[in-house]
C-alpha cells in the first residue's frame, strides 16, 4: 500500500506541467501552484507530498481551458477532455463534444470532415492515417463484421496501409445490414464477403430464420 506521505512521483510533476501549460490559463493556474504552495509551506513542486500532489491536480483541473477544433471554432473544455483530444486527435474531439448544434457531433454532416474524407482519395496526411490505426487498435472502429469479427474499412486506400499492420483485423468492402430475422427486424452488421457465404448456406448461424426450409 502506497503512503500518501510519500514525496510527488515524477508521473504527478508530468501532469501538473501539462495541466498549467495551457496558454488561456497559464496566468491563472501559476497563481494556484504559488498561493497552494504558500499554503502547504512548501517552496516548489518537487517539495510535495503524494497527497498534496494530488490535491494541487485536482485544484488546477477545475479551471476549464480554450479548445480550438479544426473547423476553427473555439470552446472551453474540461481539461481532462482537451488532453484526451490532444493524444487521440480532432476527431474525437468533434465526435464527443462539438459546439455546433446543428451537427451535433455527426462529423458525416460536417462540411470540414466532408472535406477530410474526400481528401482520404486523394492521399491522406500522416496525422488522418495514425488516427484511423488508433481506431483499430482500440476496437473503436464505427463498423465491425458480426460474423468474422473483423473491422470493415470502406475506403481502398486507409485499408491497404492498416492490412499491413493489422492483416487479420480488416477486411475491405462496404458494411452491409444483414437480417437475421425478416420478421422480427433483427439485423447485424457484416462484411460483404461473410454478407455472400451467409445467403449461401442455409445452414449458416446467421442465415435469416424467416428463409429457412421447415
């Protein structure tokens, strides 16, 4: 079990860094560490405790920071959130918290990631190629195969780089909704090469009950 007497870690230093780094609250957040290390009788950062670390990062966290997304408008997020967008890309910043109303994080109906995937066919930037990979890594990629489990990557060129990385976890074509049942409406999402052997074989898991022979 860990002391909370114990000295800050270096991962707490990091952290603190970070979390005062910011260019909308740098002045603000420098008063915080100066008035909480008057408070605690402590001359620097390194001087603390694994507590007092700890209540220093909880402190600055509360002090929203300004976000600029890729479409250039500007919000003030939770720092947490901005830090997360900062390591995982625009992207998940639009899909999770975008400011305009109207699109409401549907990045399909928003003209700068219109724009995004129109360029993904023309080549794509380094930044565009790493963020779809994180997607992959993460099992967060939007449509996966219900009967091979793979992920299904409709654009030719994202899905010719990630197969070379990842050959077992990708599969190239467009998603298809498959009914597993007509009556019930019951569909799931598979690959058109699983979508082809399913409506082949009647005795497949996932052929639609309602075509079976009784």
């Amino acid at each position: 079990m860990v002391s909370k007497d114990w000295g800050v870690t270096e991962r707490q230093e990091d952290y603190i860094k970070i979390l005062s780094s910011y260019s909308s609250s740098k002045n603000e957040d420098e008063i915080d560490i100066g008035e909480y290390l008057n408070k605690v009788d402590k001359r620097s950062i390194s001087e603390l405790s694994l507590n007092e670390a700890s209540e220093l990062i909880q402190l600055l966290l509360k002090r929203p920071v300004e976000y600029e997304y890729p479409c250039g408008k500007k919000e003030f997020l939770q720092k947490q959130d901005v830090n997360r967008f900062n390591v995982l890309g625009d992207m998940e910043a639009c899909l999770h918290s975008c400011p305009d109303e109207k699109i409401n994080g549907d990045v399909n109906g928003c003209p700068y990631w219109k724009g995004f995937h129109t360029g993904w066919h023309e080549g794509y930037t380094e930044a565009e190629f790493e963020y779809a990979v994180k997607l992959v890594e993460n099992n967060c990629w939007d449509d996966k195969c219900f009967c091979c489990n793979k992920f299904i990557i409709h654009d030719k060129n994202i899905f010719e780089e990630i197969k070379d990385l990842y050959p077992d976890k990708v599969i190239f074509g467009t998603p298809h909704k498959h009914h597993t049942d007509y009556e019930k409406d019951i569909t799931v999402t598979v690959c058109p090469s699983c979508h082809t052997k399913i409506h082949h074989d009647s005795a497949h898991p996932l052929y639609s009950k309602n075509k079976r022979q009784k």
